[in-house]
C-alpha cells in the first residue's frame, strides 16, 4: 500500500514558534507587543484576519436546504417513513435519519443562521414547524408501537402457571422398605436366608397348616380376604374358595420348611392383608417380617438372645427385652415381646414431669409375637419333632417406622407423597 505523503499544513506551521517571520507592517507596536507577548497568539490573531473576508460567492437567500418545497419535501418524508416504521427498532432508524444530527431538517435549522435577519423568521417558523410535526409523529408512533409490543409480549411470553410441572423431584426409596431390609441385614449377618412367598395365597397355608381350626375367628370373612379362584363359579361361597390373601407371613415359615431339610433359619419379609379400615392406626395391608429357626436343641433362650440381639441392631446397646405370656396355635408356649422405651428408657414410669409419647409413660414397647413352634406345625411340615424343635418371632413394620421414627398416621406411609419419604434420606 502506498504511503501517503507527508503535507505540511501551513495553519499548523505558523503556530510553531521559531522559523516566524514577519512582515514589517505587522511588526507590532510595543502596546501590542505586550498585550500579546506571545508568539503563538500573535499567529491566532493573524490567521483570523485572513479568515473574515466576506465570501462574494454566497447568496444567503438562496440556501438550497431551507426552499420551502424542500422543507416540506423533507417532512413529508419524515412522516411517510414514520408511519412505514413497522415495530420500535425501524422507528428508532427512521429517527435517526430524519430527526437525528444529521437529518434534512437538522441541517436546514443549522443554516438559518447564514440568512440575513429579514429571512431567518420566515425560515425559523418553516423549519420549526417541519420539526415539530416530526417530533409529534415520532413520538405517536413510539406510542402505538410500545402499545403493540407490550401486548404482544403479554401474548407471546404468557406464562401458563397451570401447566403440569416438567420436573420430577427427586424422591427416596420407602421407609418401611428401607427398614426391612435393614432387619433383613441383621439376620443375614447371623446367617439367616432371607424368604419370601405368595401375597395370594392357599388357604391351607395359611391357617391349616398352621393348626388354626376351621372354626377359627380369624378364618372368617370379618378378618380376611377371600379370593374367588380361578375355576369358581359367580355362585361359589366366597368363604369356600380355598384361596385368600395372607393375613400373615407365618405360611412361609410353612413353605420354607417344606422345601429345606432341618436345619433352617429363615427371615420372611412382606407385604399382608387384613379387612381393616384404614385409619391412623390400622391399615388393610401392612408389612411383617418373621423369622424362624428349626435345628436340634433350640430352647426359649436361643429365642430369647436372637430378639435381644435384634433390638440391639436396630435400637443401640442397653434395651432389656421381656416376654408375656400369650397364645398362637402354631407356637407353644406362645408369649408377646415388649423391649425398653428406647425414647425414654423406663425414666417416664411414675414420672408425670418427664412423660413420654412414644411409650405412653409405660416404659415397654410391645414388639409383636414369638414362641417354640407348635410340634404340630412341624409335623404337618415332616420335621420330626423328636429330633427337632424351633422357634418363631413375627413382628410389624409400619409399627416399629411409627415408634421408631414418630410417624403419627399411618396413611402418611401409603399416600405417596415424597415429603413423607424424603427426610428419611437416600439411604439405599
Ligand atoms: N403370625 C403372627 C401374627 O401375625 C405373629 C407371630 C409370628 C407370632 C411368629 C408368633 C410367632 O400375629
């Protein structure tokens, strides 16, 4: 690229002080001199007066920009481009070029003052009008075009706060599995297998078997489900269907000795029914966990120890554990479980300035139920019982998550919510 090259600016060479010559008749006076001692001010003075010569060639009367046609020309324009404007950023365009610094009429007002005074009202009033009525236009149309905007972007980015929400919070697995498993845990590390069996289940099972007799209360249609089987016809007694949903997980301790030879420990966790309505206390399905053991020499302290070291798992050291009499046809003897308040440890008992909830002041918290299994259980499940004796402990989840974890209804457990299952963490 070629250099330009370099012009010296004559107006600049005179501001340098040295190399300035002047002509004997600007030499000036000594007043002069003093007043502006200054070379470079002397140099201001002199290219002034070579600027102020009148300009012969200048017809102020005849400025093109300020003809009246070419003022309104120049405003019609402003106008038509100003209703063209479609939306706020050409109008912001149409503004800049008829209204801005460097517009027609911008330019017309800024040659009135070239005009002889006799012309410049004549021409102020045009040119003052043009601009006021652009100005008026201009911001009319702002106007209208904010107007549109605003609704269209009421429109446009509405936001539908009935719309379903698009994210799925994040939830927990469900305390009562996360217990179970737990307890599963405790049992496995002692060498127990974990057992499951059918929720529908065969009547035999789950009462026979079990030498509940067939005038058994609990065999009837006020305690548990009846299930019409498969062949049944519309007219078959319910109650004669052979066939319900388990009321306990007692039949797999049924199964599980049907299927394994002596010895067997077992833990059997899951889900049962009963025709209870639900409440915040009762529930028609529920969830238990039984365990059972069947080798040679079992005796009650066997029993007695497993619990003890169960609820010392589960609850931390120190809770004694007791055992009431009580009856199940398929243990005997038969007793309930009660283990210390793990709340209050006992300390509520005949103190009514430190009562406890979780116990009701009583001190003990029932379990669930255990005993030495029925000989004819084992009979009826070819174990002899000669040989062999065992011992059985069912229990109930959802009534261990309450006092355990202070979960005051029941429903709370099976409504879904993940406010519920959330604060016991994602353990897993
Ligand atoms: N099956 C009994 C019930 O559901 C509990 C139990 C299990 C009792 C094992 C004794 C032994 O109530």
């Amino acid at each position: 690229m070629a250099r330009p090259s370099r012009a010296v600016d004559s107006t600049f060479g005179t501001c340098e002080r040295p190399g300035i010559r002047l002509r004997p008749d600007e030499v000036p006076s000594a007043e002069a001199e003093r007043e502006s001692s200054q070379p470079k001010a002397r140099a201001n003075r002199k290219a002034r007066e070579e600027m102020s010569a009148p300009n012969k060639s200048y017809d102020p009367v005849e400025v093109e920009a300020l003809k009246p046609e070419e003022i309104d020309r120049a405003r019609d324009a402003a106008l038509a481009a100003i209703a063209a404007a479609g939306d706020l950023e050409a109008l912001r365009e149409v503004k800049a070029a008829h209204a801005g610094d460097r517009s027609p009429l911008a330019l017309a007002n800024r040659e009135i003052g070239a005009l002889p005074p006799h012309a410049r009202a004549e021409a102020g009033k045009r040119v003052g009008q043009a601009r006021g009525a652009v100005g008026q236009a201009l911001k009319k149309r702002q106007e209208e075009l904010e107007a549109e905007r605003d609704e269209r972007v009421l429109v446009e980015e509405a936001v539908d706060v009935t719309l379903p929400y698009d994210r799925v919070p994040a939830g927990a697995r469900h305390p009562l599995t996360t217990l179970m498993e737990r307890i599963e845990d405790v049992f496995v590390a002692m060498g127990y297998e974990v057992a499951e069996g059918p929720e529908v289940e065969a009547e035999w099972f789950n009462f026979d078997a079990l030498n509940i007799a067939p005038d058994h209360p609990a065999r009837t249609m006020q305690d548990t489900f009846f299930v019409r089987g498969a062949e049944d016809g519309e007219d078959r007694d319910l109650a004669d269907s052979g066939v319900v949903l388990r009321t306990h997980t007692s039949p797999v301790q049924i199964r599980s000795l049907l299927d394994r030879e002596p010895p067997v420990y077992v833990i059997c966790p899951g889900r049962v029914y009963r025709t209870d309505e639900l409440d915040a206390t009762h529930t028609p399905v529920f969830h238990q966990v039984e365990l059972l053991a069947v080798d040679e020499g079992l005796t009650m302290t066997d029993l007695k120890g497993t619990i003890e070291h169960m609820v010392r798992s589960l609850f931390g050291e120190g809770l004694g554990t007791r055992m009431r009499p009580s009856y199940f046809p398929f243990t005997e003897p038969s007793a309930e479980v009660d283990m210390v308040c793990f709340v209050c440890r006992g300390e509520s008992v005949g103190n009514p300035d430190r009562p406890c909830r979780t116990c009701s002041s009583e001190g003990w918290i029932e379990l669930g139920g255990c005993g030495m299994v029925n000989p004819r259980v084992l009979t009826a499940c070819g174990v002899d019982p000669e040989r062999y004796s065992g011992f059985a402990f069912g229990f109930g989840i959802e009534r261990m998550l309450m006092f355990r974890h202070n979960v005051e209804d029941m429903r709370d457990m099976v409504e879904g919510d993940v406010r519920f299952t959330r604060p016991f963490g994602m353990e897993i």
